[in-house]
C-alpha cells in the first residue's frame, strides 16, 4: 500500500507522473488541434470547407425589424462571403418568413420549398460521400430567435474558423484521456513506483539494524536505484569513520589505561613508605579514586567485547557479601543498609567478579548521592533482579536518560570520572541483561535494578 504522506517520495512521484501525463495529452491535443486547422484552412483536408461555417456567418446577420419582420443585418464576415457571386443563402423561421439570396444550385432548388418539412440535412451528396455535399440545413439561433438556414456547404474556412470547430472535437479528447489517466494511472503507478524503490526498503532495513553494539553493518545497494548510490556511498564512508574513529578512541583508553598502572604502582609504593598524616589519607584516597578509574577502563574494553567467563552462583550470597563488605562504608556516612531476598537461594550462570562490582558501584552511587542519611535497601528477588533503592532526594528527570551515558556526572564535584554506571551497563549487557532506573517506590530516592538474560538463569536449587 502506497503512503499518502504529503512528503512521501512516492506520493510525489505518483502525482508527478499522472500530472506529466495530463500535461502530454494536452499539448500533443494541442499540436492536433492547431495541424489540424492548419492542414483545414488550406483545403487538405474536408476540401477546405465547412457548411457549418457558413450557416454561422448567416444567423449571426439575421434580425428583426421593429414591426418583427425578418430581416438581415449584413456583418463584416457575411460581407466578405457576398463577395463570392455564387454565394446564396435561405432563411426561415417559425413562421414562415423567409429571406432568400443568390442562385440557389438547380439539383437542390426543390428543397426550398420542401424546408418546413426538414430538420437537418447535407444535400447534393454522392451515396460514397466521397464529395462535399452542395448545400446543407440547419438549425441555429439569432438575434431573431430559432431559424433554419439553408446554404452552401461549400465554404472555405479560415484558419481561425477551422481552429474554433476543431476545439470542440480535441477538447472533449483532452478530457477524455485525462479521466481515463485519472482513473487508470492511481491504481497502475504507485504499483511500478513501489516496484522501483523496493531497493530503497532494503537500505532502510539495513539502516534500522545499525547500533553501537553491532559496528560494520553497512547500507547495501543492491536494487536501490543508482541515483541514490552515492548518497549510500557517503553514507557508508561517513559509518567508516565513525568506526574508526571509535577503534581509535578505545586504544586509547585501554592503552592509557594500562600506562597508568605502572604509575599508579610506584606511588602506591611510595605513600606505603611515608610516615601517617593528614596529607598522606588524602593522597591515598585521591590515588584510590586512580586506581578504580584505570580499572574502569580496562573493563569497559573488556565487557564491549563481551569477554565474560560464566558460573553457576547465588546472587543471593553474592549480594550478602558485597553488602558485608560496603556496610561499613555506608555506616560511616551515615546511612543503614539492609539486604532483603525473595527466596533463599537464586542461581544464575554469571561472571561473579563483575556482578559484585556492577552491584558495588551501584551501591557506591547511593553512598555518594543519597544525602548521607536514610536507608539503603538491596533487594533479590525470586526473579534474578537485584533492586538498590535508596531514600535520597533521587535523580532529576532530565538526567533519566544519560545517567548510563559514559562520563555523566550527576554533580560535579571532582568525585569519580562519570564511568561508574556506564561500567555497570555493560557488565550487564554483556550477560544479556540491562540495568535500569525505575521509578521510585517512595516521594523521594533512587531506585535500580540490575535484570538478566533469560540465557544467565538456572532454574532449581542445588542439589
């Protein structure tokens, strides 16, 4: 089915060929019309004649006097045909008045008499009609009303002459195949239309399957027409560069990311070696803060390629000792933290490492943004998601959906790189999974959930 969408490019084509179409037909009628009057008016065609031409010039004369007698007002075509010697004409009307000129031919004369009696009729015709008829009767209306009007049907015509009767004849033509153009081309059109630009479908399937995830998908031609062939070209060159664009950018990520290790290294080796002091927590501190941004690093390379070792664990126990291990961290800003499950036990084929560390900087967020009070809640349900809800003030809505955008920072505080929850959808992305902000069950705080792939559940306990 056709889209009739105004800005739909078959739409337009459609319209555009029926409109062409029309156009066609109306100049080739017009080039008829004006050969044909042409080729009328110099006698090849019809012999050159026209009754009804004659008839016209005759009831355009006619009139009345006062007293209502029929009578001719000689206008300046009829003139110019009275120039003619042979040129003879009757009039009669209604009530039987009558207006003769000129020699009527002998072989018609006695249809003079018999006029009353005829409505139409070409007289003096051979039975082949391979001749124009000597006279003609007609109807026709002047300004002394309905007369009948017998004359030569042996006129000349002007070119004007010829171009004002073969108008009738060409117009109705016009119209004729512009309904039939109308009627025909709307059902036959946006089939050949669609038909040609089924290739352009086939580029928009290829467009819709490209995604971050799936880098070197490319729009193919194939039956695409070739004028859009180098609008696919500078497409697919301008998907090059992105591509390679990204590669440089993560090699250079992965690559700054293992030269600082070895920095990072010597200064923790180094601050080990200093006496304690104030200034000494807070160089560890700040070097903490280096140390997790280069493994965020090395593993956000590491989870794009989806390089994950899967085993079969409790999220449950998993959950357990994260919390055990960040408690205390939460205590000491402030907040109670508490772990809740559905179930006893929930198995699952993950790679714990970085479950533990998607779960730990999800709660590391709420330590950070929460407000230093309130209740963080770790949640597994019977399901295999893992919630963390906290009772701070929550997150912005126009900060909804770039929180998992990397280097996004709720606050600009100096604190983390704005990797944290970027890391953590890509731990769960690369077990077929997502992380996702929720609304929150409260007036107020955050609420995360972390959900697998139907790939990373088991099912049962164990044994």
């Amino acid at each position: 089915m056709i889209s009739l969408k105004p800005r739909s490019l078959r739409w337009r084509l459609t319209l555009r060929i029926i409109a062409a179409q029309i156009g066609i037909i109306t100049v080739l009628a017009a080039i008829q019309l004006i050969a044909e009057a042409y080729l009328w008016s110099n006698g090849n065609l019809y012999d050159g004649n026209n009754g009804w031409t004659a008839v016209n010039t005759v009831a355009d004369s006619v009139t009345r006097s006062p007293d209502g007698v029929l009578t001719i007002d000689e206008s300046a075509k009829l003139r110019e045909r009275l120039q003619d010697p042979e040129f003879w004409y009757v009039v009669r009307d209604a009530s039987g008045q009558q207006i003769m000129h000129g020699q009527v031919p002998g072989n018609v004369a006695s249809a003079v008499e018999a006029l009353d009696a005829i409505a139409y009729a070409d007289l003096g015709q051979t039975i082949d009609k391979s001749q124009t008829p000597i006279a003609t009767v007609q109807w026709a209306t002047s300004r002394a009303g309905v007369i009948k009007v017998m004359t030569t049907a042996r006129s000349p015509v002007t070119f004007t002459e010829a171009l004002s009767l073969a108008s009738a004849k060409s117009l109705v033509l016009v119209v004729f195949l512009s309904l039939i153009t109308l009627v025909i081309l709307p059902i036959i059109t946006p089939w050949v239309v669609k038909r040609t630009l089924a290739g352009m479908d086939k580029v928009a399937a290829d467009a819709k399957a490209i995604n971050f995830k799936q880098r070197g998908i490319r729009l193919h031609a194939g039956s695409a027409p070739l004028e859009i062939q180098p609008f696919i070209d500078a497409v697919n060159a301008a998907f090059n560069r992105l591509d390679e664009g990204y590669k440089a950018r993560q090699r250079f990520l992965a690559d700054a990311a293992h030269e600082l290790r070895t920095p990072i290294a010597i200064l923790q080796t180094r601050l080990s070696n200093l006496p304690p002091s104030a200034h000494k927590g807070l160089l560890q501190a700040d070097l903490a803060r280096l140390t997790n941004l280069a493994s965020q690093l090395l593993d956000l390379q590491r989870y794009e390629q989806g390089a994950v070792v899967l085993e079969r664990i409790d999220l449950v126990e998993l959950a357990r000792t994260v919390v055990a291990d960040i408690a205390p961290l939460a205590v000491a800003a402030g907040y109670d933290i508490a772990l809740e499950h559905e179930t006893a036990h929930c198995w699952v084929n993950v790679e714990a490492a970085s479950i533990e560390r998607a779960l730990g900087n999800l709660i590391q967020n709420a330590i950070t943004y929460a407000g230093q009070s309130g209740l963080i809640t770790v949640l597994v349900g019977s399901n295999g998601n893992i919630d963390v809800i906290d009772e701070g003030p929550g997150i912005a809505e126009a900060d909804c959906e770039k929180i998992f955008e990397p280097f996004y920072r709720l606050k600009n505080d100096g604190r983390g790189a704005g990797l944290g929850l970027e890391l953590v959808q890509k731990i769960m992305m690369a077990h077929g999974g997502r992380a996702q902000l929720l609304p929150a069950t409260t007036s107020a705080g955050a609420h995360f959930r972390l959900s697998f792939g139907s790939s990373s559940r088991v099912a049962g306990t164990p044994a």
